[in-house]
C-alpha cells in the first residue's frame, strides 16, 4: 500500500480501490480503540463512495441513517453492554467496529456480488481481510455479522479452528456460537433484535 497523511497521522492507500480506507481516514485506531478490546464486532463493507462511516459523528438531531450503528447502539445499551447509544461509550465498553471489506462499495452492484459469493466461502474481497487477523487475536470475543464477514473469518481462521465451516449452517439463522466466535445475519436482516442480543449478552459472559 501507498503511503499518505491525515491530521498528521500516517496512513495507507488501498492497492485494490486506490483509495484510503475510512477505518484509516477516520483513525479508528487512534481515536476509538478502546483499553481493553472485549469484543471485535465485523460488519460487510462501509457502504458506498462517499457514505456516511459508522465512526462518523451520530446526528445531534434526527435519527441516525447508518442502519447497523443505531441497531447496534441502541441494542447494546438496551442489554446495559454500554451506558448510552454513543460512540464514546461504545469504546469505552471495549467494543470496536470494523468490516470484513474495508473498501467503500457501490452496495447494490459490488458488495451484491460479494455475498452472494460468500455464502459458497467464495469471496475474493473477503479473503484479503488479513488485516482482521491481529485484531481477532487481540479480542477475547468477536461477533461476525453477515455472511461476508463469515466468509473472511472462515478463511483467515479454519486453521485454528478446524471444524468451523463445517458447524455453520449457510443461512445465519438462527446465531450460531463458536469458541470465540458469535455469527449472526446482519443486524438490519434480523427480526428479533431483541433476542439477538439476550443471546449476545450470554455469549459475552460464557
């Protein structure tokens, strides 16, 4: 990757879209990495071109458009996993977000494509997810949302673990744990948040 530098941190331009990532334009790492990394959360992709990010400031009035972050939020504080729906105290419940396809994606053409393809374990795009490994390891737990997020954790981690695709079922439905691991549809697909977060908040715990 090329190299460029915002806010006077360094950062690296994507060789695959040619463009920096919002996870480094953001400086989630910086700014949003909480002391102790309890939980990795994995999404799909950021979403298209120029989109609002999930580390973008909420909206101090209205309703918050990203979808998987007000769901998110919103469930977390619901379970009492943090003290209010805020980005702030997101980290400081030792949550961090990121997604298996770090590149901003036309979301009705490309990432279609993807996860269609991830269903099969087939994904190019997720399978250049390396630099999720580091952040697995350092996370005592991580909730893989979606099936491309499934399909990159699947293929950085079947060496350690094996078995893992064959004891997940190709459809998410309904959450699946396993060691470390906790799968689920993407958030916005889910009809029973509620439930899937009574079951996230057992899996924290166990």
């Amino acid at each position: 990757m090329n190299g460029a530098n915002i806010s006077g941190i360094s950062v690296s331009v994507c060789e695959s879209c040619q463009e920096i990532h919002p996870f480094e334009s953001c400086h989630v790492r910086e700014r949003w990495w909480p002391r102790q990394l309890k939980c990795l959360i994995i999404g799909e992709s950021p979403g298209n071109p120029g989109s609002d990010y999930f580390y973008t400031p909420l909206p101090s009035v209205g309703s918050d458009q990203i979808g998987v972050r007000a769901n998110l939020l919103s469930g977390l504080h619901a379970a009492g996993l943090i003290a209010s729906v805020s980005l702030e105290d997101f980290r400081e419940g030792g949550f961090v977000f990121d997604h298996a396809i770090r590149c901003a994606l036309d979301l009705k053409e490309r990432i279609a494509k993807e996860r269609q393809r991830a269903t099969l374990y087939r994904s190019p795009l997720a399978h250049r997810a390396a630099y999720l490994r580091p952040l697995i390891e350092e996370a005592k737990k991580v909730w893989v949302m979606g099936h491309i997020a499934r399909d990159a954790v699947v293929f950085l981690c079947q060496a350690d673990y094996p078995s893992m695709r064959e004891s997940l079922n190709r459809t998410l439905t309904p959450p699946t744990q396993h060691a470390k691991f906790f799968f689920t549809r993407y958030l916005n697909r889910c009809p029973d948040k509620q439930s899937i977060f009574r079951r996230f908040s057992e899996f924290l715990q166990s």
